[in-house]
C-alpha cells in the first residue's frame, strides 16, 4: 500500500499543504510547532476519520474558519484510489472515490498504523488507554467492531441508569435481570474480540523483539479481562461466568449506582524481562516497548490486508538512541513499509542507513529537499 499524495487545506496551522509521498521512508523535519504534527495528524484523519489529537474534529479547523479539507490518492493491491475528509463546524462528509459513506464503511481502506506522543500513554496511562489500544487494533481488521461497542455502551448506561433507581430500595429486580442478560451477551463479543487479538499481537512480537533488542530482550503482553474470574476460561464461556458475577454483586452495583465489573474494566500488562512497564519502565523502555508493539501491529496487519500498510511516527528519535533510529529504519525499510516520519533534529535523519525524502516543514508550509 502506498500513499501517493496527501493534502491538507486549513487544518491547524497547515497553509493549504500538497505533498507527493515516496513509496519507501520520508523524513519530515523543522522545528517544533512548524506543522510537522499536523501532517501527520492529516494522514491519520484520512485513515481513520478520526484526529490522534482530539475527539472533536472541529478543534482541527484553521482559526481562520473552515471547510477544512483533507484528500489523498493512494494504490492498493485492487488498484488506485481517493479518500477526503472534510469538516465544517459540525457538518462532516468521508468520501471514498468521490462518494460520501458511513464511518463504518470508510475506515479501514488506507491501512495504517501510527505512533505519536499520545500513544506513550498507551503505557503511561490508565486502563482505559490499553483498551482503546486493543479496540484501535480490533477495528482496524473489523471496522464492524465499533458497532460491537457502541452496543455495549448502549446497554451498560441502560443498566446503570437502572441501578441509580435502585438506590434505596427502588423496584427493578427483573428488569435488571433482562439487563444483566443482554449486558453478557455484548460484552462476550468484546471479550473474544480482544482476547483473540491480544493473542495474535503478542504472537508478531517475536520477529521486532529480535531486531530492536539483540541482547535478547523479551516482551509480554497479557490481557486482564473482568471479571478476574473469566482469565484462566475458554472464550466460550465468558458470557455465563460476567452473567454469574452480576448477580452475585447486584447488591454491590445497586450501592455503587453503576456495574463495576464487565469489559469496561479490562486492561492489558505489558512486561519486560518480566517488569510491569506501566509502573516502572523508564521513558526508554516505554518508547522501546510501543515501538515493538506497533511493529507487531504492522505485521498483524499486513498479513490480513495482504500488503504492508502505512506507518507514521512523529518524534521518530524521541527516547531512542541512534543505533535504535538505526534498527527501526531498517526493519521498515526491509519490509517494505511506507513510513512517514518527524523529527527536529535535520541532522539526525542524514545518519540514517536507508535512503529517504527529506521535507522541510516550516510556518505551515513544506518543501522537498534534495
């Protein structure tokens, strides 16, 4: 897969930006709050129909007023084609070869996987940061997946809404129980959903592992599903052991006005050499650690669209030392990955062993430099 032209029109501070990509490695660089960010933030909304920066895609829109504008051509093994994003206050329109389609439908065309400062919290922050990283990965294989929890939200405000009535006495036994039922049901499709990627990540570990840490480092993902009772069960049997612990805590849920235990709690260990880097991975470890998980996700990836997706990195040398620069640039670059990435440091990319277009990026605006 390979990204042949971005454009970006009143994004940020983007000044009507249009770039023709390589196939292989392209470094973006300048100073900080050039518009690096920004063009990276471009190609991951025409992805995903989604900023990595914010929820709320009006935020993107240039202080001068929209529409904001973002469209790209991009080959694929079925041929050539183009996406557009474009936002206007509220009003949003994801076109796919000119014809506008559901969010569902348009994500997961332009498969691409992506590593920025917001993803280090992924490790740094709490759970719900681990689940979103499953869920991202999820969708990117089954875009139905969304629907999948948008269905479980759904339902769990329903039944929490129903435990705040409760309290103090309230009626409600069997509705709850009808609740309880359909909360299992959805909440099994996200479980299998997630254990079965966790599984499959964790089984691409392997080969980036080997490549960024030859003295034979080893990382470990393992996925924490709620309730702890359901972690040593067959998939199978999830939606009768959730559907056991509901009732078993209902007094619990009525008293806390909403259900404390089901998907939404879920999280994911990462471990290295056996220490759990959400408490004490230093900023190196962290940085090390989400670059071989994103390798692992490129290769997952890969595999299912049958060619490699795009990859993009913003602060490529933050908290890596050279020689791991070195190692990431060639294992994207022997795989035969797109990569888009950013950097300060001008200097640093012309140390790179593989060949790469070199952008400048400044006040908004790029240029190619030979």
């Amino acid at each position: 897969m390979w990204l042949r032209k971005i454009e970006s029109d009143r994004l940020r501070n983007l000044k009507a930006v249009s770039l023709e990509l390589d196939a292989g490695l392209t470094v973006l660089s300048g100073r900080n709050g050039q518009g690096k960010s920004g063009i990276l933030e471009s190609i991951y909304l025409l992805a995903t129909g989604r900023s990595f920066r914010t929820r709320k895609l009006d935020e993107l829109i240039a202080w001068s007023g929209g529409p904001l504008r973002v469209a790209g051509e991009y080959q694929w093994r079925g041929g050539e084609s183009n996406l557009a994003v474009i936002q206007d206050d509220a009003a949003r329109a994801l076109l796919v070869d000119g014809r506008n389609l559901p969010f569902e439908q348009y994500i997961g065309r332009l498969g691409m996987v992506d590593l920025t400062a917001e993803r280090m919290q992924v490790l740094r922050g709490g759970p719900e940061e681990r689940r979103r990283f499953l869920d991202r990965g999820i969708v990117s294989l089954k875009p139905s997946f969304l629907r999948i929890l948008g269905e479980y939200r759904q339902i769990r405000a329903q039944r929490n809404a129903l435990l705040r009535g409760m309290i103090g006495g309230g009626s409600g036994i069997r509705q709850l129980q009808a609740w309880d039922l359909r909360l299992a049901q959805a909440a099994g499709r996200i479980h299998r959903g997630r254990r079965e990627y966790a599984v499959l990540l964790a089984g691409k570990l392997g080969a980036p592992c080997r490549r960024l840490y030859p003295d034979g480092t080893e990382l470990t993902l393992r996925y924490l599903p709620s309730p702890a009772s359901s972690r040593d069960s067959h998939p199978s049997e999830y939606d009768s052991i959730l559907l056991a612990a509901l009732e078993k805590n209902r007094e619990r849920d009525i008293g806390l006005g909403f259900t404390a235990s089901g998907p939404h709690r879920d999280d994911l260990v990462v471990e290295m050499d056996g220490t759990d880097l959400r408490k004490f991975g230093s900023a190196g470890q962290v940085r090390g650690a989400m670059v071989a998980m994103k390798l692992a996700k490129l290769s997952r990836l890969q595999e299912d669209m049958e060619e490699p997706p795009v990859f993009i990195m913003d602060d490529f040398d933050s908290d890596l030392d050279e020689v791991g620069v070195a190692i990431l640039a060639k294992y994207l670059h022997t795989g035969g990955f797109q990569a888009i990435v950013a950097t300060s440091k001008e200097e640093f990319a012309h140390r790179l062993p593989v060949p790469f277009r070199n952008v400048k990026v400044q006040d908004g605006t790029v240029s190619v430099i030979d």
